[in-house]
C-alpha cells in the first residue's frame, strides 16, 4: 500500500498569502499533486467581480466623460480590479454616486448586506472639476475562473449596460516546489511546498482547503462502484486481513494489517490499541487524546471500521 503524506503544515500565513508544506509523499507524488492543485487554485474557486456596469450619460465604452480624468476603457479596467465577498448567489447591486474634485475609490460605493468590498483603496476613477459628477451602477456576480462576456451569457443587455470580461477567481498567484527527503531508508520521497497568494476574499488556507475537496470530488466522480469493481482492490490471499475477514471474525485483524496508514496505525498501537476488536471499544474522543492522532486518521479509522461494517464505541 502507498503511505499517505503527513497534514499540511504552515510554514508562513498572512492575510493575502499562506506558504504551506506537505511532507512524506510518494515518489513523483509531488509534481502530480503540486501541479493538480495549481491549476484547480487558479480556475476552479468561486468568486465575485463586476460583470456589466451602467455609467450616467454614457453610452459605450469608446467614450469620455466632462470632468473625469479616465476614459471609458480605464475606469473599465478599474471596475475589473474590485474584489468583493458574496453571500449569497446573487447577482447583486452596488452604485456610485461622487460629485466634486476627488479620487473615486471602491470604498465610495454603496453595496447592500449581501455584498461586502474586500478592495476599499482600489482606485475607480479622478474627478478634476468642482462640478463633475460620476454616477453608475455595478452587477456584481458570482462565477468561476475567467469568463469573458461572450461566454458567460447570450442575452442580449439593456442599451446603456456595458458588459464586462470578469476575472472571477479569489486566488491571484501559485507556485509549488518540489523537492526531496528521507522517509524511513529512502531518500526519494517528496515534500512539496505551495505560495498562495488571494485577493483577500478568502484566506490561502480555505482556499486550499476547497481545492483538495474539489479534487476530491472529481475522484470519486470517476471511480467505479463497487459492485463493478470485481476483484480490484480485493485483500490479497495470505494476509491476516484477509484470513480474518474470511473466517468471519475481522475483530481478529491485527492494526498494522489494516488498510490504515502508518502514522494513524503507530498512534493506535503505541496507545495500545492492537487489534481491531479493541479499536471498537473506543469512543472518538478517547482516540483523539492519543499522540499523533488528529482529524485524517480519526476519518481514516471510520472509514475501515465501516469496510467491515463495524464503528467505534458511541
């Protein structure tokens, strides 16, 4: 059986960035995993951004506006750089309403409870006359990714309503590296370590935290069930696991020939906890006062007790 890597650790975590280190993979594990997560970080996490807007007296985007400094294009591409966090599916609506000589920042805007700006200092647009005013109205929308307006909708848009190219994802830079430990005699184990960067609508660790599931989720879409499974996977004939499912009585299987991984079968072990019988009559929350033993291997332990339909104390 291929040993599970250890829990991610944190080896740097601020607000926008998070450096993350998962030791103990197999053999080229790194680069698979690495660049795996990589491509789900920057594609695949739900976002929010501005995806069409309606500007006061303007028509479309090749245009200026008397008293503002920006054309039509920049404040556009300003517009683009907003960050916010959504609850809820939305679409929302956020407006701007500035007169005067000023710098028009996100911070002016006026979103409802359903909306909160994660980028109050972006900038948005400079008024330059006393009596300039700057009116508009923002979509803001949830989605994934990159979707550029062709093709996120086919409806047609109300005249006056530019739509926008939105850049969705809350993760703005990743990169991995790889690179080699000792794990037992071996030399050629992985740890991989990851930079994540967001634009503060998520932390780097929910958002790797949503990547794993997603790759999780995709996984499991492709396996087969079990019934069409066969013989894949089966126990192989001589081991004490099987020898004790056969006989009937799996209470038998000794821990370390189970299908747990070596790190949660060690913490049983040295707790004294020798069999699977024995593991039975221990409630979760005993387990957790075990050395080693955190949420992964409490999963794990669930998950080969019901293989044998059986569960820990309740």
């Amino acid at each position: 059986m291929i040993p599970l890597p250890e829990e991610p650790k944190v080896i740097q975590e601020e607000e926008n960035r998070g450096i993350y280190e998962i030791e103990n993979l197999y053999p080229g594990y790194g680069l698979t995993i690495g660049n795996s997560l990589r491509r789900i970080l920057l594609s695949s996490l739900e976002g929010a951004a501005v995806t069409s807007v309606k500007i006061e007296g303007v028509g479309h985007e090749f245009t200026t506006i008397n008293g503002v400094l920006e054309d039509i294009v920049e404040i556009i591409l300003n517009l683009k750089k907003l960050r916010f966090r959504m609850y809820g599916e939305g679409p929302f609506m956020a407006a701007l309403s500035v007169k005067g000589e000023r710098d028009v920042k996100a911070k002016d805007l006026k979103v409802p409870s359903q909306l909160e700006v994660v980028s109050p200092d972006q900038h948005i647009a400079t008024t330059t006359d006393k009596k300039a005013t700057l009116e508009m109205e923002l979509e803001v929308s949830r989605g994934l990714g990159y979707q550029p307006v062709e093709q996120r909708s086919k409806d047609k848009v109300e005249i006056g309503v530019i739509a926008l190219d939105a850049a969705f994802s809350p993760v703005r830079h990743v990169n991995y590296e790889v690179e080699n430990m000792r794990v037992g005699d071996r030399t050629d184990y992985n740890r991989l370590r990851l930079h994540i960067s967001t634009d503060g609508s998520i932390t780097p660790r929910e958002s790797l935290d949503e990547a794993v599931k997603i790759l999780i989720e995709q996984f499991k879409a492709i396996q087969l069930p079990a019934k069409e499974r066969g013989d894949f996977g089966a126990i192989p004939e001589g081991t004490s696991e099987a020898s004790g499912a056969k006989a009937g009585d799996p209470l038998k299987i000794k821990i370390g020939d189970t299908s747990l991984s070596t790190r949660t079968a060690s913490a049983l072990t040295d707790g004294g906890i020798k069999t699977v019988g024995a593991l039975t009559k221990k409630k979760e929350v005993k387990l957790r006062d075990l050395e080693d033993m955190g949420d992964k291997g409490i999963e794990e332990i669930k998950e080969m007790l019901a293989g044998y339909g059986l569960k820990l104390k309740s």
